[in-house]
C-alpha cells in the first residue's frame, strides 16, 4: 500500500468525524421453499463524509446484498430488520415512493452486472436523458448538454457521436463509463460500486479506478467499493469491512487491515492473495463456507479456521476499538 493511501486515510480520518451512513443491526433473511436464507446477520457499518469503504469477502458473503439493501433493492421475497440512516433519516421506514427519490438520486448504485445493467434497444443518450429527467428534471436540450458534460467527466471521446450509440457498439469499458455516467447523473452523495472492473481486463480495469478515485477526490463523493479483489482495495479505498457468512467479522483502515489483520478469514485472504499465481485473484482458502440456511451457533469461520476451539462453538462477541472491530474471540 502506498504511503500517499496511509497519509489519506489518516486525513480523513480526522476530518470525518460526521458519518453519511450509519447501517446498524441489518438482518436480511430470504423465504426459499421451507428455508429461510440469512443472507445478512446483525451487519453494523459506518462510512465517513468523503470515504471509500471496501466490502470484500468471498462469492455469496453477502456483499452485493448489503449494496442492494441500502437502496431497498432486495426484492420482494426478503424480509429486512434494522436500521439504514442516511443524513439522520432511516431508510428502512421510508414508503416507496419516498425511496424512489433516493435511488439514484442521493444514492447511486453501479451494479454488478455491466452488461444487463444498460437496455440493449435504446442508445445511451437516451438512457441517460431519462435518468436526468426522472432526478434533475431537465427538458431533452438540458438533458443532452448536461449528457455531453458526464461523458466528457467519465472520459468518454467524441460524446455527442456516443450519444447515439447503442450499447452493443461500445467496447466493455465504454459501457462502464457509461454507467458510471448514469450513476454520478444526480449528482449523489454516495455512490455504490458492485464489483464494477471484474468484468473488464486489467489496463481498463486500472483507468476504470483511476476514474472512481478522481470522483471521490473532485466531487468528494462517498463510496462504498464492493470486490472480491484485495489489490483493487490497497489501491483505491480508505477503510475495509470484510464479510463472511452474512457477517462483517473485521473492519479497520486500509492500513491497519493489511499490516496486522486480526480475524483469521481476513489473515487467510491475504495469504491467499501473497500465494496465489500472479493475475490470479481467486481465494484459496480450504473447505467452503456454512450453508446460510443451517449455520452454527458460534463462529462461521471455525469449521475452517486453523486456530479454532471449543469455546469458538460458542456466541462470539465482537471486540470493539475505535474505527476497528474484529468477530473473533481469539484474536
Ligand atoms: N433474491 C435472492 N433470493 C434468495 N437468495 C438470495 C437472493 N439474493 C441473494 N441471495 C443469497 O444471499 C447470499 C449473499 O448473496 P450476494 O449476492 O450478496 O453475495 P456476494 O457476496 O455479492 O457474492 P458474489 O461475490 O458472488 O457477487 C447468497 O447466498 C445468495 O445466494
Ligand atoms: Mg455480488
């Protein structure tokens, strides 16, 4: 990590004592035949004015749930518990039609699915007219000279000829751009990011970031950065919550997850990522984690945890320090 990141992340740590988001005690269960699905359990995190948090965690942790539950996007076969508060509004209570205004509004998502996220039979300018129609209210001339302004912001060349483009003609990064367009459209205050360079090869990958943290630095746009990548993390975020089993089992700066993790999950993604094959980013962590409708009482790490014993059965209480929390009794 480099030390421009550990000199920012200290910055803002002073500055921001006032938080944007405040999620506390998010519980999201799914109804699948008999089961119930605990996709979320007790997830409690903070993101500062101005920060970007990372959530990592393996395939099916709960990451892009938690993104999707912010904007109340779970779908209708979840039930949800807690509390969401946004600039001192709970967005667990508010009806859908108050929602709406934030979605995409205040609140802007890039969701993980690049290539359904854009309507394959209408071009871009349109989509993105409508998006500055629904949330800024601008006429068609409006929507297409402040269109040209977003493409120009996101580095999209020759955007009025963009605009008339359909998403099949434009390259993956091109459309990613694009939807990044369509996010920062509102003008939000914070912007959720669904793994928005898995899909793209490594040099996009790296104008894609470069790009995210030129929007946080200049329009001082909060994020939440979701990835299964930890190099993506050193390189772009302030603060890392790492999710297991529907759980957030650590949290801390940059730094201080990097230098002296404490969970052992968290010890062994990174020893993942220091053994694995150059270019490969995939976890190897032995064994696989609990089924979400049948989990143990105690830590769900410790059927593959190398340190766990008797007592790790038991309810684990998390250790708090300032900004640092870690779901292991051990540790
Ligand atoms: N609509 C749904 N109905 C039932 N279960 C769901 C639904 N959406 C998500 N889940 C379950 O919730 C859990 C968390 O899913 P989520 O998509 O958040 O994982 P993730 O951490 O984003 O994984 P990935 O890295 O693969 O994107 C998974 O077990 C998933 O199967
Ligand atoms: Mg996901």
């Amino acid at each position: 990590m480099s030390t421009a990141t550990t000199a920012l992340s200290g910055e803002l740590a002073a500055k921001s004592a006032e938080n944007i988001l405040e999620i506390r005690g998010l519980t999201l269960n799914f109804k699948a035949g008999g089961n119930t699905i605990h996709a979320l359990r007790g997830v409690d995190l903070t993101l500062a004015n101005g920060e970007i948090l990372a959530i990592v965690g393996e395939s099916g942790s709960g990451k892009s749930v938690t993104g999707l539950s912010i904007l109340r996007l779970h779908g209708k076969t979840a039930t949800m518990a807690g509390s969401i508060n946004f600039r001192g509004r709970d967005l667990i209570g508010l009806d859908e039609e108050e929602m709406r205004s934030y979605r995409g509004g205040k609140i802007a998502m890039i969701f993980q699915e690049p290539m359904t996220a854009l309507n394959p039979v209408f071009t871009v300018g349109f989509q993105l007219a409508e998006v500055l129609k629904l949330h800024c209210n601008l006429d068609r001339a409006a929507a297409e000279k402040r269109s040209i302004e977003l493409m120009n912001k996101v580095g999209i060349p020759e955007p009025e000829l963009r605009l008339k483009s359909f998403p099949f003609q434009l390259s993956g990064g091109m459309r990613q751009r694009i939807l990044i367009a369509m996010a920062l459209a509102a003008a939000p205050e914070i912007l959720i990011a669904d793994e928005p360079t898995t899909a793209l090869d490594v040099t996009i990958q790296s104008q894609i970031l470069r790009l995210l943290r030129q929007i946080n630095e200049t329009e001082k746009t909060a994020m939440i950065f979701i990835t299964h990548d930890l190099g993506i993390v050193a390189k772009l975020a302030h603060r890392v919550a790492v999710m297991y089993a529907g759980e957030i089992v650590e949290y801390g700066s940059v730094a201080e997850i990097f230098s002296s993790a404490k969970h052992p999950y968290t010890q062994a993604l990174l020893a993942s990522v220091h053994d694995a094959p150059r270019g490969q980013k995939l976890f190897a962590i032995a064994g696989s984690p609990p089924v979400l409708t049948s989990l143990p009482a105690g830590c769900a790490f410790a059927a593959r945890c190398n340190y766990a014993e008797q007592r790790c059965n038991a309810t684990v209480t998390p250790q708090k320090m300032a900004n640092r929390m870690w779901r292991c009794i051990r540790a």
